[in-house]
C-alpha cells in the first residue's frame, strides 16, 4: 500500500469503504475506519468491536473511538494530502471529516484499494475454490432431485439452506430462480409460483465462504422445449465454450467478450445479449475486472472472472451459462464443476 500512496502523491488513505477495510486489515465488522500511512495502519472502531478487532485484525493498531469514529481521526490522521475514497463516501461524511482535520488536504481517490484487490493471491483463490465447491454441490443436489412442485422462491431458499448447511456463511449474492418466460429476465427475483414443464430454467448462485465469494449460472430443461430455447441454448453455450478457451492473461476484456458477442450475433440472436460477458469475483461478488465491450483491462494471471453470456427472448424464456474461473498465463482453471450440458430435470 506505501508504493500507491507515494504514486499518488499521497501522505495517507482513509478507507471507509468495509470490504477495503477487511482486505487491508482483517476487520469485520459494521463500523470501521482504517487509516493508512507509509509506516503503519490503524483501525477506527466502536466498543461493540474491542475484542473481535484486536482478534481479527494484524499488523494493525486499534482504536476504541465513539459510535461516529469522527471523535478521534484527528488523533490518527497526519497533516498534509490524505485521500478519500470518493466512490463510497457521502458528501456528508466528507464535510464532517474536513471539518475534524485542520491542517489536512482531502483528496478524492477512486479505486486504489480494489486495484490491490484484482489479482488474488494464492490463499484467496484457495477460499474462492472452497466457495465454489459448496455451491457446486448445492447445484448438483437440486438437479439431481428436480424441482418437485416448489415455486421459484422455495428452490432458492433451500439453495441457500443446503449451502448454509455446508459450511457458507450464506449466498453471495439473492439467488436467481427464473423460470420460462421469466427466464427472459437477467436478474429475475423469484416469485411464488411453480416451475412450469417443457421450457427453460435460469438457476444463478453462489456461496461465500470466509467472505470471498462464488458465483454460477446453469440454465435446465424441466420437458421438452420449443425450437427457440433449443436453438438459444445451443448458441449460448457454444459462445461461452468459445469465451472459456479464450480466456488467458494478457487477453484484453474487450476481446474476450467479443468472443462470446460474435457467435450470438452470427446466429442472429445478438440483440438478446445486451450485458457484458462477466466480472470479476472475490471479496464481492461483483468487481473489476469488468469483461464488456466498454472493458479497458487486460487479462492477468490470478484474475478470478465469470464468463456468462446469456440469450434473453422476451416473453419466451431465457439461457445464461456461467462458470467461475482462475486466469492463468496459458488459459484458465474452471471451477465450476457441474456440467455445462442441457439438462433436463423434473418437476
């Protein structure tokens, strides 16, 4: 952290955003402050966190402020160019900050910490496996058992109950159940209805386990199915085959999601692929780097990223394929173990 404060010209960082903080310091917890120097670390927190900081965090000193953590950052903060992160502070929270230092220059940053972020390092990846495999294992349960007569809202309570069951902290994110026309909506929310037969079903999840996260998309059979979500599927996954095999550091997001965007577009179906072909995956489940056409990164080994293209026909139904995978520098580790084949399963 001291070499991107001296190229930024900076003589400290606060960070407030709390995944920043956790990744820096170890913290978790709803109220903290870390403030970052070139010679140390301290962490602003409230009494309800005394024992679990100085448990949880290293390299770091602690500080019992009030619940506002405003009373002490004087005390901590050094005069000169201290940077903010403005892209998760408030203008208000700002002002109250400026008006504690006197004497302190507070300087807008974006994105320095979530730079650190990016490329995982080999015990992060070991986490974001074992999230993986929870969620794996979830998946594969409900294809194995089918959906039997539950509504889209009951399949993804017991997603979360099995994963929970396993060892996760909890989803990564609100799981996706979406099924037939429903499908046709990337970020359905389940409703309370039943599965309907002979068309498609949009199942997008993951688990977080230790805080890093995992995120998949399968998309199932539940009959046999009209020509067009045959059609659609087909086309998807030999798009997101294509996307995989291209996948390796020093491949640039823009081309990795044209990849996949040109299949869709030769089969005629590039209108129903309006988002980008992925996303980073760690601390949050949703983080650079970002694979989409307006994407201006290249590849890394260490890089964790989804590749999900998806097909969405409006009042019809819906494909996505997604699989969670490790760049490395001659292609990419899949973790995601269930099979990207059509399925069909009961209901």
């Amino acid at each position: 952290m001291g070499d991107v404060l001296g190229e930024e010209g900076l003589d400290a960082l606060i960070v407030t955003d709390l995944v920043n903080v956790r990744y820096l310091c170890g913290f978790i917890g709803s109220n903290g402050v870390l403030v970052v120097t070139s010679s140390g670390r301290v962490l602003l927190t409230d009494s309800r966190y005394t024992a679990a900081a100085r448990t949880q965090v290293h390299d770091t000193e602690v500080v019992i402020a009030g619940r506002d953590l405003m009373d002490r950052l004087a005390e901590v903060v050094p005069g000169g160019r201290v940077g903010i992160e403005a892209e998760h502070m408030t203008v208000a929270r700002r002002d109250r900050m400026a008006a504690r230092l006197s004497g302190v220059e507070l300087v807008a940053t974006a994105g320095l910490v979530e730079g650190l972020r990016v490329v995982k390092e080999p015990g992060e990846l070991d986490l974001i496996r074992d999230a993986t495999r929870i969620a794996d294992a979830a998946l594969s349960r409900l294809i194995d058992e089918g959906f039997r007569g539950r509504t889209e809202a009951e399949v993804a309570w017991d997603l979360e109950g099995w994963m929970r069951a396993s060892g996760a902290e909890g989803a990564s994110f609100d799981i996706i159940v979406a099924g037939g026309a429903h499908g046709a909506r990337p970020h359905a929310v389940p409703r309370d209805e039943g599965i309907p037969p002979d068309t498609l079903v949009v199942v997008d999840m993951g688990a977080r386990h230790a805080g890093y996260a995992s995120d998949c998309t399968r998309t199932v059979a539940t009959g046999t199915l009209p020509a067009a979500l045959e059609e659609a599927y087909s086309v998807c996954l030999e798009a997101q085959r294509a996307a995989l095999a291209a996948c390796r550091a020093g491949v640039h997001t823009k081309d990795l999601d044209s990849v996949a965007r040109g299949i869709i577009a030769d089969a005629g179906l590039g209108e129903y692929f309006g988002h980008g072909l992925g996303h980073g995956v760690g601390l949050d489940i949703h983080e650079r780097p970002w694979l989409r056409q307006e994407g201006g990164e290249v590849l890394q080994t260490g890089m964790v990223v989804t590749i999900e293209p998806g097909i969405y026909l409006e009042g019809v139904g819906g494909v996505r394929i997604e699989d969670l995978a490790i760049v490395t520098d001659d292609g990419c580790e899949v973790l995601t173990g269930v099979s990207t084949d059509l399925t069909t399963t009961s209901i």
